[in-house]
C-alpha cells in the first residue's frame, strides 16, 4: 500500500490570503497526481491532473506544481475566498487506474 | 453531462444487520469505483471495476462486503453483516479508465452502524 502524505491536516485563514498545501509521495512507480476539491455535503471534484515533473496548472486562482523526483506536489490559493473552504484530496496514481488518496487539508476560510 | 448517480444518501443501521448502496457511473466510464472514507481518513479503494471486471478488490473486507457491476453499467454495494467500525461515506466514482482521467465522484452514502 502506497503512502501519500498530505501536510497541513488543517488551515483557518482569512479572506484575502494566500495559502498552500503540500503532498508526498514515494517517487518510484509515479504514473499521475491528482488533486481534488470536496465542499461538505457535495460530491468530491477534480482540480488538476498531473503527469509530467516540472507541470504547473493554473484554474482561476488555484494552481498546483509537480515534482515527480522528489515526490512532491504543492497546491496554491492565491486571494482565500469563503467558498474556497473545503478539504483538499491528492491522490497517486501508480499505474492500472488505482488511485491512493492522502488524508487531505481542510481548509477553512473566514470573512 | 449527467453526474454520478448514488443511493440512498443516508443510512442508519443496527449492528448485524445488511445494508445496500446503489450507483449509477457516467454513460460511456469503463471503470467503476467504490471508496469508503472514516471520518478523519482519506478515501480508501474497496473496489474498482473495469467495464464489468473486477481489476482491484485487494482492501475489500470480503467475508462481509461484497460488489457487483451489472452489465458493465450500474454497481451495488453490500455489507453483511454490518460492524461498527463500518460506519463512513461511502463513494462511488467513475472514471474513462485511464490512469490519467480524472475520477468523477457521486455525493455519497453516508451510513452510520449503531
């Protein structure tokens, strides 16, 4: 069983900040990273897919890096909004499909 | 397009007893997932179908959960009998099936066992 690690467990920042998460995972076997976005009461939602080291991909104002030879990925929000808070989910995939989540980051953003 | 589909979205039950969840992937998704999430834990696979074959059952508990695609389409899932410890949201997912598709997620069941 594969582990990925993701760091903070959990973040309180106000509207307006920037703010980033990191995810570990072992480098060897690295096939994609997923990133995921999951608000309460709604259905997980993908962000990003991620296969090449060195990729950056930007979606408003989240965006996310990869480094497959370290092991890492960060994921960036650039201007917190309420709506941002959510718990963010990275996922490994090591080939055949299979996807091994991290615990993720619950974000919380005040007014 | 429409999303995937899951029921019931609520459950409670008694220790001992069976339960099961129903989900409807998005037209044309060869692969079909199943996750159970613990409060606190992240998502954990119990099963992933391609089209209507078993590729990774590996984590499934299997002298009590059990999982069926029908026809390559719609998946139940079953727990009998049900354990405290089975209490989480389960997720049902669906993806094109490559390692690179990103997975399309239902709302999830959420079952408490009492």
């Amino acid at each position: 069983i594969l582990n990925v690690e993701q760091s903070p467990q959990s973040l309180h920042v106000q509207e307006g900040d920037s703010t980033n998460f990191t995810c570990s995972f072992p480098s060897s076997n690295f096939y994609a990273l997923h990133w995921y976005r999951w608000e309460t009461a709604k259905s997980p939602e993908a962000l990003f897919v991620m296969t090449l080291n060195g990729d950056e991909k930007k979606k408003g104002r989240i965006s996310a890096t990869l480094n497959t030879k370290e092991g890492y990925s960060y994921l960036y929000i650039k201007g917190s909004q309420p709506e941002d808070s959510a718990t963010y989910l990275c996922a490994l995939n090591s080939g055949y499909s299979t996807l091994t989540f991290g615990k993720g980051t619950m974000l919380l953003v005040s007014p | 397009e429409a999303g995937v589909a899951q029921s019931p979205r609520y459950k409670i039950i008694e220790k001992r007893q069976s339960v099961a969840f129903w989900c409807n992937p998005i037209s044309g998704h060869a692969t079909l997932y199943w996750y159970q999430q613990i409060l606190g834990q992240g998502p954990k696979l119990l099963i992933q179908f391609q089209n209507n074959g078993v590729v990774d059952d590996s984590q499934l508990p299997k002298d009590r959960f059990s999982a069926e695609r029908l026809k390559g389409v719609d998946s139940t899932l079953k727990i009998q009998p049900a354990k405290l410890e089975d209490s989480a949201v389960y997720l049902c997912a669906s993806s094109l099936g490559a390692g690179y598709s990103p997975l399309h997620f239902g709302n999830g069941t959420r079952l408490t066992v009492t």
